[in-house]
C-alpha cells in the first residue's frame, strides 16, 4: 500500500525557530532530495532591512527590502513580487522528482503573489509530501492552507523546538 503524502505545516510566533526546524528536517531527510526555499534576513549593521529567499539548490532573490518603492508592502519592507515568481519558476516544484517539498514560508509577503497562492494550492492537492513553515496569523491564503483536510500543523515554541524535529522527521520518513 502506497504510503499517504505528508502536509505538514510548523507554525509559531516570529523568531521562534521555524526556519531553523525546516533547515533540521531538510538535513535529517536529505535521502528524500528535498526541493524548495526557506527564507533569511538581510541585515545591515545590526538591523534587518529585508528579507532573502534561499533555494535548497543554492540560488538566491531578494523577496523584500525596505528601500524597495512600489505598491506591494507589508510593513516597512517593499515586497518584489515578479522576482520572486521569477524564482519560483526556477524552481519547478511541481514537476520536481523529489519525495518532499520544502517552502519557507506562507506568509503575507508571499502572498502578495497570485503565482505562489496558486502554486500552494496546486502542491497542497498533489501527491508530494509537503513541509511547510506558515504565519500563525493571517487570513485569506493563509487560513485557506491551514484548513486543508489532511494538514498536520505543529506549533513550535522554545521549549518543543527539538522534538518538532524529530517528530516531523519520523512522520515524514
């Protein structure tokens, strides 16, 4: 009997760890080739002024910073939308051979794209096994995710970080 894909979300308050729990389980289950992103900060001189996406693969896009204009926004940060689905394509996760998709994260900025919300929904109804980190509030795309049938949400929080880890390792393995 086929093995049921995995649709994993890790949720939690910012700057609890989730980047960090999806960069853990990506090393824990390199025997899967994960394909997808997680996302990191831009810092200059001790202050974050925007943030990067990182493909698994190495690649790089600066998804926002806060000397970007335009109308997307969330926050201080200008959010550049075409180069992150330029990325996005890049990656091809649909089409991908791998056994899991990793993408870090469905949140506001993202959102912000219609290419990535329907890119979500099309990975969310496929037979891939999905981890992915999600914003603990929000609506719209956001909520639509997080009540998917079949979604195992884990919230991470200081004193579970390791055990998501390995929780999340043991279900998707």
């Amino acid at each position: 009997m086929d093995k049921v894909p995995q649709k994993i979300l890790i949720t939690g308050i910012p700057g609890i760890g989730k980047t960090t729990v999806i960069q853990k389980v990506a090393k824990c289950l390199q025997n899967m080739n994960p394909v997808g992103f997680y996302t990191g900060e831009i810092r200059e001189k001790k202050s974050r002024v925007g943030f990067k996406a990182v493909s698994l693969g190495g690649g790089t896009q600066t998804l926002s910073h806060v000397q970007f204009g335009g109308s997307f926004r969330v926050g201080r940060y200008g959010v550049d939308v075409k180069g992150f689905e330029e990325f996005l394509e890049n990656l091809d996760l649909l089409k991908s051979q791998s056994d899991l998709v990793i993408i870090d994260e469905i949140g506001k900025m993202e959102c912000l794209s219609a290419k990535f919300n329907a890119l979500i929904v099309s990975l969310f109804e496929s037979q891939k096994n999905i981890l992915a980190t999600i914003a603990k509030k929000g609506g719209g795309m956001i909520q639509r995710i997080k009540n998917h049938p079949n979604c195992l949400i884990f919230e991470v929080q200081i004193k579970n970080r390791d055990k998501v880890v390995e929780d999340i390792v043991n279900r998707v393995s």
